[in-house]
C-alpha cells in the first residue's frame, strides 16, 4: 500500500494476506472512513501458467479488507462460482 501522502518509496507498507496464490486485474478497491482499504479481486490459489495441463485455473471472486496501520488483512469469498 502506498499512503496518499507518501513522498518516497520507503514509505509504502508492505502486508501479507497468509495465502500463497495469484491476484489478477483487481476490479475495484476503495477507502473506508476508517482508512480500511476494500479490494475486491479475482484470486487463484493455484495458478499454472504453464498451460501444460487439462486443468483450468479457477480464480474465486474474494474481498480483501486490509487495515494498513495494524496490517491485519480479512479476506472472504464473494462469488463462488
């Protein structure tokens, strides 16, 4: 995350989610009141970019709740198909 205010790259803030995989193309994200940033994104767990397999990668619509002054993250699935 990279604060509104930041004037040099030092001053971004690095969060781990705990989930190995890809996010690709996020579709929207925004701010909360309370400096909660919302994203919401497809996200793939096992991502092959190989192509070397009959399996297709399966991307889960998921919200990303992200808090950058305690970088707590909540995640949870919100299209399941």
């Amino acid at each position: 995350v990279i604060p509104k205010d930041a004037s040099s790259k030092e001053e971004t803030i690095w969060i781990d989610t705990g989930d190995p995989g890809a996010i690709v193309h996020p579709l929207n994200s925004w701010e909360e009141e309370d400096g909660t940033i919302v994203i919401w994104t497809p996200f793939c767990e096992d991502l092959d970019l190989t192509m070397n397999t009959e399996e297709i990668n399966t991307f889960l619509m998921t919200e990303y709740r992200l808090d950058p002054n305690t970088g707590k993250v909540i995640d949870k699935q919100i299209i399941d198909h």
